[in-house]
C-alpha cells in the first residue's frame, strides 16, 4: 500500500468532515461523521487506484474528479442518497484541498531537504 495515498485519504475525510460539521453547527452526530469520513477516505484512496490502473498519475483536479464520483456513486449505492451535485462538490472540493495541503507540505519537504542537501556541500 502506497503510504502517501493512505495519508492524503485521511486528510480528505478530515477536511470533508470538518465542513460537515462546520455547516451543521456541530449539530451532526459523531456516527454520521465517521461514515462521511469513511466513505471519503475509501474514495479517495480508490481515485489513486482508478489512477493506478490508467498509469496516469493524478493531480489535484483529476484525484477530486473521480473522488467526487466515487463518493457521489457509494452514496447512492449505501444511503439511497440521490443529492448528486451537493454530494459531488463536497467530496471533490475536500479532495482537492487536501491534495493541495499535500502538494504543499511535500513542497516544503522537498526545499528543505534540498537545502539541507546545499548545507553539507559547503565543505572548506
């Protein structure tokens, strides 16, 4: 299992859970949370795999692309849920931001280790 994917699935379902409670007040029960969150991770994770299988490595638009269908699809299939377009802007917007948190963060790990690289260089 590739560990970045599971990371960025739980990011995912973190920011998708955080706007669920947010709109709701804090009003939504902790078991409906952790179902969204679920559901969104799995979905998350399948858009690498979906990528996986196309051999084509996914950005930020195309992860959010097919984790929005993936989730909008299990939605309909395990609640009956038939709020496409809420349910796919949602999923694909939380998805987004967490691949860009992720784009971000491995942007920073990449300067830094490239200047701590540029450090040991300056050998006297």
């Amino acid at each position: 299992m590739d560990s970045s994917a599971i990371v960025r699935s739980a990011v995912s379902a973190g920011v998708l859970c955080g706007i669920a409670w947010g709109m709701t007040g804090g009003a939504v029960s902790t078991t409906d949370l952790a179902y969204l969150g679920g559901v969104q991770a799995a979905a998350s994770y399948g858009s690498d795999q979906v990528h996986a299988m196309l051999m084509m490595w996914p950005t930020s638009v195309t992860g959010a692309v097919v984790t929005g269908a993936l989730y909008t699809g299990a939605q309909r299939l395990l609640r009956n849920e038939v709020d496409y377009v809420t349910n796919y802007a949602f999923s694909a917007g939380s998805d987004f931001a967490a691949r860009r948190i992720d784009d971000m963060w491995l942007q920073k790990k990449n300067y830094d280790e490239a200047a701590a690289e540029d450090a040991g260089d300056d050998e006297y």
